[in-house]
C-alpha cells in the first residue's frame, strides 16, 4: 500500500452509523430522487476527471459517482476501463496510461480531497482484491448519507456489507456482455435474490432494465433503486416522477436538477 493511502487508512474513525438517505426511499410520502453525476458532469468534461467533479459539484449535484482500479504500483485510481490498447489497468502504472490517454487518471485520495466537505460520493468498485483498503480510505472522512458504493460484482457488494454493514452498498444490473447471457440476463431483470443474497441494500439497474420491470420487482420487495445512465430530457422527466426512484445516475447533473427544480423536488 502506498504511504500516503496507508496514512489515511491509519485515521479510519470507526463503523458507519447512518442509513442511506431516507427520503430518497422508494414509496415515502415526498420522497424526490437524488441527482447522482456519472463520472462528474461527464458530457461536459473528461469522465471521471477532477474538472468533471468540479463541474458536477458547481451545478449542485447531490453525488459523484466515480469508478475505483488498480494499477500495477498499488495506486488506486478512479478510472473507467478495464483495458487501455488491450491492456489491463492492472498491469499498467499511471504513467503507462497518462501516455495513451494524454494525462494521468486521478488518485482516489486527490477525489477524496476534492469532494471532502463539499458533495456526497457514490464508489463504484470496479474489482475485487482491494475492498477493505477502500473502506478504509473513505471512512476517513465520509460516513453515510455522505457515502455510498456500488459493484457489479455480488462478492464485492457481500464484502463491503460484510465488513462494514451500515455502509449503503447496492448491486449494479445491467453489464455489457455477461459471461452467461441468458442466466445474467435473468438475473438482472429478476433481481431481488441476488440482491438479498449479497445484502444488497439497493439495486442499480440501467434504465433499459428499469423499465422491462426490475424496478416494479425491486420495489415489490423494498429495495430502493438508483437508475443509470439516464441523459435524455423525457426519460429524466419519467423517472423524477417516479416514487420508485431513489436516485437517477447521469451525465448531465445540471439538466437534471434543472428538471428536478421545475417539478417541485427538493430532497433537502
């Protein structure tokens, strides 16, 4: 672990003590979802850079949502990709990627410093194998409602629960090409039991899923969802309305919360 991540972990100030934001519950009286910028405001600048978080935060965002990897020196970075030029992160420096994407993706702990006391975070963890060591990183100086996370991955979500379970973690549904089409498929449309089963405490399905009626089931059994990734005006409209929705992920905070503003919604 690097020196300056391990100084951090070393300030861990105890276990989360607040649920996720309850006003955002599916099915409360009053409640209006939160508007979550994907990767910053991503359609306005490089996703998952510093000035995209800067951007987000200035258009009044509720969260930043932003994506955790690591590289081949143990640095956590907050990059998107599994590969660069058909490379894995993993066996990459910052360096390596900095000379095929033009600059060096942003240290977890620099997104940290940036958010610190300005806007809530929404983690997504990209891998296992280093679960424990983010935990640590944002406990710092994040604790519920100021921090969410998130993982495609079941055992990532089960471990986050395990180690730490009043932190809010939810279960990503909607992946490119799963390894068994059909099963994930199911599994992503149906969701309920696989979110149980890792102690999910939310679901996040892609707007498509959402509406081909995992987010009728997911309401059914109480399980707030947060829908990603939502741009277009009418479909932001569709689900601002919707008192199934805990929270919408998308690249476009400002129009969201623009929209947000013009129906009346404010979660406080």
């Amino acid at each position: 672990m690097p020196a300056d991540d391990r100084r951090r972990a070393d300030r861990w100030r105890g276990p989360y003590l607040a649920p996720i934001v309850s006003d955002a519950a599916p099915g409360q009286a009053g409640g209006t979802p939160l508007i979550i910028a994907h990767r910053g405001a991503s359609a306005h600048a490089a996703g998952n850079s510093l000035e995209a978080f800067e951007q987000a935060i200035s258009a009044g965002a509720d969260y930043i949502e932003f994506d955790v990897r690591r590289t081949r020196e143990d640095e956590l970075i907050v990059f998107h990709d599994a590969r660069v030029r058909g490379v894995a992160v993993a066996q990459l420096t910052r360096e390596d990627i900095a000379r095929q994407r033009r600059h060096p993706p942003a240290l977890l702990r620099e997104v940290l410093e940036l958010a610190r006391g300005r806007v809530r975070i929404d983690v997504e963890l990209k891998e296992d194998g280093y679960v424990k060591r983010v935990l640590g990183l944002i406990g710092v100086d994040f604790t519920p409602p100021e921090v969410i996370v998130t993982s495609f991955l079941d055992p990532v979500v089960a471990q986050v629960k395990q180690l730490q379970p009043s932190i809010p973690a939810g279960l990503l549904l909607g992946s490119g090409r799963p390894a068994h089409h059909l099963r994930s498929r199911r599994g992503e449309l149906r969701p309920v039991a696989r979110a149980q089963a890792c102690h999910a405490d939310y679901v996040a399905p892609h707007h498509a899923l959402a509406r081909l009626g995992t987010l009728a089931r997911a309401a059914e059994a109480g399980l707030p969802a947060l829908v990603w990734t939502v741009n277009r005006t009418e479909l932001l409209r569709e689900l601002i309305a919707d008192p199934r929705v805990a929270g919408i992920i998308t690249n476009v905070p400002a129009r969201a919360l623009g929209l947000r503003d013009q129906a009346g919604s404010d979660p406080g």
